[in-house]
C-alpha cells in the first residue's frame, strides 16, 4: 500500500463519516492491541460510525475497494478475535444506546455498542435482569459479546448469549442492512441467521443492534461458599441444590485452594472463604424468584436463605460437605463474588500463564482435571495448575503456571489440555470463541464436513473475504 | 423420465438399501399425501435406509445423478413441507432408536425415525422429561419436529425444539456426514450449524441423530381452566401467576367460546369448562420442580395445587377472573388437555378452512385477534372465527370457517391474516415451518436481504438443488 492509496481510503473515509470520526496514528492506539496484551497491530485507521446506515456506507465502500474491516466493540476479547494489522476498523462505541426497555413484553432493544453494565442497569429500573454477566461488564458492549455468543457466570440458569437473544440487526459483508429484530418466542421464517450471526465473530457481518430478552428480577438471591471434598462431589451437590430448589441455581462457581491463595496473595486485604484452606471452593448463588421465596417468615429469615442454609446444614452432618457459609448481607455477597470475579487477573500475575477456555459434559469434569494436571506435570513438573470453572455448565478455565516459556513445551500443553478436553467429548473452545488464537485447534479438532461447510458459507456471504479476514476459519 | 431410466434409478436404490427397502406403487401410498389429505404426489420412490451410513449412501448417489431427495419422519406436517412429486422420499423410520439416555448429564441420544411419546417415555423412566410435546407426538418424529423447530405447547417454560437440542448429526447434501452431537452447553467453535440445519425443513441436509436436552420432570402438576373477561385481562393473569410462581408456568393455553362449542358438538360425550360458556378460556398448568413444592402439607393440600387455588382465588375474589376450576385428579388434568389437543380435528370439521399459524408481541395478541376478526368479516361476512393460542408464547392458530370456497376471497382472507400479524411487529410462520404452503408469505413479507442470504446458503451447501427442492425459499 503506497502513502497516496492511504491518503485516498482515508479521505473516502472522511467523507462516509466526517474527519473526527476516523482516527489514525496515536488517537487509534487504544484499539491497536488486545486487552491481555499479548497482540499489538496498527490499523489503516479506526472508524466509529453514528448508526447502521453509517457502517453499511463504510461496508458497502470497503467491499467495492477490497479493504479489510474488523469489527471492534469493548474490546475485551481474550482470543485475539479484533487484530487489525492494515484493516479498518469499526468501532461501535458511538452506537451505545438502549433504544427501548418494554417491560410487559420483557424486551430491551439496544444498539452494538451497549456496554453490558448499562444494560443491566437499564432492565434494574423495572425489577427485570438481563442474565448475561461476566468480569468485563464495565466495558464489554453487547455487540462483542453476541459475535462471541459469550458465556459467563449464569449460563446454568439462563444459557449463554444466544440463548438471550431474540433478533439482531446485522451488516452484511456487501454492505447491505439485514433486519432480523424480531421479538418473537416463536417464528419459524426460514433459515436461523440470527443464531448464524451470533457467534460468528464478526466474519459474516456486523452486527448493529439486537432485540434481548429479560428476565424476571429475583426478588431475593441466597448465596453461599461451599467447600466439597471433590469436584465430583460437587457435581452431586449441584444436583441436590437444583432439585431442592427447583432448577433456580443461578451460578455454580469452582476455585481450588492454589486460586484462593494466589487470590489471597494479590488481594492482602481479602479474607478467605473458611478459616481453613479447603481444595474445592464453590460459590453457589439461588434466586428467588416468587414472593413466597423472598418473603421473610415469622422467623425473620428469607425462605430462600433459610432454605439453603438447612439444605446445606443437612449436608455437612452427613459429611457431604466439609464447610458452608452463607451470606447473611448483600456485602457478604458482594465478597463472595469478588474473589471469582478477579480469575482473569489472578492468573495474570504470573508470567508465562498457559491459559484454556475448555468444556466437558458436566460428569467428566473431574476427570479432565486430574488428567490434564497429571499430564502437565508430565511435560513439566514444575507447572502450578490453577483452574476455575463455571462448573454449573462444564466449562473450565484451567490456567497453568509453567516453569519455562520455552514455545515448544508451552504448545505441546496446550495442545495436550485441547486433546483431553476432547477425548472426553469436550470442547477447545467453550465460550471466548475462536478469534487467532484457537485456529490451530479448530484445524485439528473440527469436523473436517463442519469446517468445509462454515468456508461454504463465509465464501457465500463474503465472497470478496473482507469481514474480520483470518479469524475463525482455519486455511482449507 | 422414461421408463428404463426410472428402473435404472430403482435398481440403484435396490442394490444401496436391498430391495425390500425401496417401495413403490401402492407401497409407498402412506407417504403419497400429507396429514390434512389437502396434497397428493407420486414420489419415485420411498427409501427406508437402516442408518445413517445407508443415508449418506443415497444421498450420494442422488447428488451424483442429480436426483431429488425429500426426507420424510413421521409426515405430521402442515405446510406441504414433504411434498415429493417424482422425488426419491428417504424415511427415517427405521432408524428410530433411542440409543441412550444419560440421567446425569440430562440428556438423550436419539435417531431422526424415534417417535416423540417414545422419547417422552424412554426420559420419563428416569423421572426426567423431553419437554417438547403437541397433538401428534404418537406419531411425529424428532427428525421433523427438528427439521421444521417444532412448538408446541410448552414454550412458555422450555422454549422450541431448537432450544432442546444440544447437538445433531446429519448428512450434507453432497452425500458428506457432518458430526455435531455436542453434549455441551458451552461450544463456541465457529459457525452454529446446528441451529441452521434445525429449521431449514430438509433443504440443506437430512438430519439422522440428535443429542436433546431433558428436564426434571415437575413432581406434581396443578393445572386449571380459567376464564377470563378479555384477552388483556388473560395476560395479566399469566404475568401474575408467573411472578407467583416464579416463572413455573408450563403452559398457557388460549380457548374461545366458538372452540368450545365445536368441540363439545364433535365430542357429544365430552365435558364444558365451566357450567357457563365464556367466550375466553384459558388452560393453565404449573409444574412444581421442589420437594418443597410437591409435598402434601399437614392440610393434605399439595403445595403448586393449594398456590395455585389460592392465587386463582383472590383473583375471582377481585374480579379479575370469572371462574376458574383446579383438577383435583390427573383424570380432571387429562379432560383439560383433552380439548386442547383436539383442535387440529377440530378445526377441519368444516371446509373450507383458513388456517394460519402466526406470532405476534405477547402486548399485540388482543389486537391482533380483533384485527383479523373484523377484517375477515368485511371481506366474508359470514365467516365463522375459530381462534386457540399458545398464548404464553404469543402463537395463534386462527382458523376460520368462510361461507365460501372461492379461492381468491379464501386467498384475500390469508393475506389479510398474514398482513395484520406483519403490521403488529409478528411473522407469518410461527411454529409449523414454511413447506410450500408459506412461500408466498415468504416472498411478500421476508426481509430481502435475508431471503438473499439464505438463497446464498443454500447454493452453498447444495449447488445441485436437490435437497428438498422447491421447498422454504422462493424463487429470486
């Protein structure tokens, strides 16, 4: 590319969106690397569309020209799904508002660049949740996360992002608006782009804006720390809490011992979850979701807090658990969840960190674990395993301290965590999606059928291969 | 197609399945029509391959010569969405197994060909249910209630076919198998082909297994029949018995006065609601998934049964329902269900009969069901309205008796219907899928660029067109 074929895109650029909002050089640094840090790319420039009608205009002249354009909301992606070296890229942030919250029909219709927080403070204001959740809310935008259909905390409970959403508006890689944003429960009008869109990670459109759905706020949440003797008696103390509670276990959270004291080392002014280290810590959250569950009884307590509280009293004295604690205020709460919520920052305190986003059908969780611990240690003794999981849905972060940062031996576990992860009948890839990072494993795991179909279809609908070019799809 | 070319296709099929396979003439008289007997064609021929391997045989072969392929399970469909004039039809049902149901991980392996009641029962000996369910479960199968995202009755609480499905095998129109059977709620490796395969009504791919997701089973039922003075004043029932509940509402069924009426003509030796005909009848039922919820108190009253009483109760006491009658036996439970599940047979007591399946916003049903009400009328004014609903998930199945046959007068009615729903921010298609029946519908009211979009698709995956051809999509 000479300076003048720059200087034109440029000025073209400049002219779709107006000189402001096409940023170059020092003003496009903060969308020029990844949150982890581990990426680092220099656009041709970032460009930050007012509406839909805006990045169509960007889309239809990158399409006509043959430039690459990479999507980019919150920028909070782990599996470099935004790099950019030479692209335009889209940035949604102008795009924020949440056009709509209709109660009665428990919707919220909101722009791509939505920051996840906003949303859930805007279905707050009508006693509604929107369930999706994770450590980056503060500045993750909706758009990001229904191109990674990203996961979180509740997905035992309310499923992931998909799951969440009823239309989308997108921008197809010919520039073209498609209009999905249906409100419906039910409508069977041909084939599901919607869900087509979602998860794609912006390599077959943008996507604009999005009808979701909201929930029922709980009325009341009893939370707890559990510590269990084994993951697998974890396991039968997630299905004891569902079947007492009727399903209404909103989050099921594991963090060993080596996570704790990492958490503890970090944070010196934290306080343990029990007075004695245990190896499996469980935060267990409950909603209640009717009046009869949240209404404090003669006793005072709420009933779903004194439900928990007699469930797991029960448990202890049979000895199928080692220790309980239950938030008795929304600050204990609060407590309980930042230790959780603090794992992408924990296991960055070390450097090298081998980290995996994997998933098991939920009765092969321990197994995976004592095998890829076991294995790793194999490859080097010295690696410290620290893993989290969201255990409610399988999916485990197993973050590996190695003892080396030879490349070799830090691809040889890798590859071994992704191959024990699906001898198992699991998953590389559970809930941070693809992007470059996991294009390797999609290479030597995907149904080779289920990855000539996606290149049909990525070549179908962009053809000219200028949407988000690279990620996903490994070569042919 | 002359007559030796015809034996040389048949004598292909013979030599792929064994001769006792392939049916034709008479033999394959059962697959020549569909369900309301309003289509009639003369296929090829009926394959009945043994698995998904003999599958991919034929479809190979088909793909080769060029031959049309319409896959076929149990032939329950409405919109003329197994029509196989000339076609090769490949049914699924020998491969109707359920191969294994894991109560642990909550799930179930099942072949396209197994009944839906077997699946029913197979998860029901585990205490576990497959939520999906509708009048013809007797004899529907999984691969159409797949292929075409069935509904049902169930929504409200477990949401469509595609909602319980965790993975699928099928086999791609170039003869290829494509592995999907994930087990995991979390499994963010590219594109969702599953849910593009589930709802493409067998144009892109037949599918041959499923992995499906079970629910606990409610450990008892309360289940009533309400009367209600409008349809608004219905919904606000159904919100406030589902903050009541916190949300356990299984389903919400909407009844008019002129259903009941036909009902109770066709089934002399049936039973009203209520001692008086009201003109809004609501079937509701509530699943107790909690010990808590299931066990008789020391008053003998099971806990959901005594709620929901006294939840029906105060709203009689305010005159916010006009009657309501509680079962107090499952044999009152069944009654209830009874006339719900009848209303297919119902609805065709009479010809000629328009019948739509439509979806609108929950807040637009009232109106919608006025709308079409009057305008039908303007148009025929003697037309008799008979209108049931999924009401909990906004669908409504309006069918109405014309005094006439004239098909442009029947045509100007569907139209009418069809328009209404659009206009009120609902689709045509709700819960029956597209078929032929639809594709005018389609081409008048789908978004261009998404009909554009799965024309493409569609090229895509099959470049032959012999996948259930002429089917969902209408010409460009």
């Amino acid at each position: 590319m000479t300076a003048t074929d720059t200087d034109t895109q440029l000025n073209d650029l400049r002219g779709i969106l107006g000189p402001e909002y096409v940023k170059t050089g020092a003003d496009a640094a903060p969308w020029s690397h990844d949150w982890p840090g581990h990426a680092h790319w220099t656009p041709l420039a970032v460009v930050r569309p007012a509406n839909t009608r805006e990045v169509a205009k960007v889309v239809q002249w990158a399409n006509r020209t043959g430039t690459a354009i990479v999507p980019v909301s919150g920028n909070t992606g782990l599996v470099e799904g935004s790099t950019a070296e030479g692209a335009v890229m889209v940035s949604l942030d102008r795009m924020s508002a949440i056009r709509e919250v209709r109660p009665e029909a428990r919707v919220a219709i909101v722009e791509a660049g939505a920051i996840l927080s906003n949303i859930h403070a805007a279905a707050d204001a009508h006693d509604l949740i929107f369930p999706l959740t994770f450590g980056a809310r503060g500045s993750a935008m909706i758009g990001g996360a229904l191109s990674t259909n990203a996961g979180g905390s509740n997905v035992v409970r309310y499923g992931n992002t998909r799951h969440l959403c009823l239309g989308v508006e997108a921008v197809l890689p010919t520039g073209e608006i498609i209009d999905l944003m249906s409100e419906l429960h039910k409508d069977n009008s041909g084939y599901d782009l919607r869900d087509l869109l979602i998860g794609a990670e912006g390599t077959l459109g943008i996507i604009t804006a999005a009808v979701l759905k909201l929930h029922p706020k709980p009325m009341a949440y009893a939370t707890a720390m559990v510590a269990a003797p084994s993951l697998n008696d974890a396991l039968t103390l997630l299905n004891t809490l569902q079947r007492e509670t009727g399903g209404a276990v909103e989050a099921f959270e594991f963090m060993p011992r080596i996570f704790m004291e990492a958490y503890l080392e970090r944070y010196p002014e934290a306080r343990a979850p029990f007075d004695q280290m245990h190896e499996v810590n469980i935060l267990v959250e409950v909603g209640a979701l009717s009046p009869r569950d949240a209404t404090p009884g003669d006793d005072g307590r709420v009933p779903v807090t004194g439900h928990l509280e007699d469930v797991l009293g029960r448990l202890f004295e049979e000895g199928a658990i080692l220790d309980a604690a239950v938030a008795q205020s929304d600050t204990q709460r609060q407590e309980m969840w930042a230790r959780r919520e603090t794992s992408a920052e924990v296991a960055r305190l070390r450097q090298p960190l081998i980290d995996n986003d994997i998933a098991v059908p939920l009765d092969q969780i321990q197994t995976l674990l004592e095998q890829i611990v076991r294995k790793s240690q194999a490859i080097d003794p010295d690696l410290i395993p620290m893993c989290v999981a969201h255990l409610g849905d399988g999916n485990l972060h197993f973050a590996g301290w190695p003892s080396t940062d030879d490349p070799d031996t830090l691809k040889q576990i890798k590859e071994m965590v992704d191959d024990t992860a699906i001898a198992l009948g699991g998953s590389f890839s559970a809930e941070h999606g693809v992007g470059l990072t996991k294009k390797p494993a999609m290479a030597r795991h995907k149904n080779p059928v289920a990855l000539q179909a996606m290149r049909a279809i990525k070549q179908a609908l962009d053809p000219k291969g200028i949407m988000n070019p690279g990620k996903v799809l490994p070569e042919g």
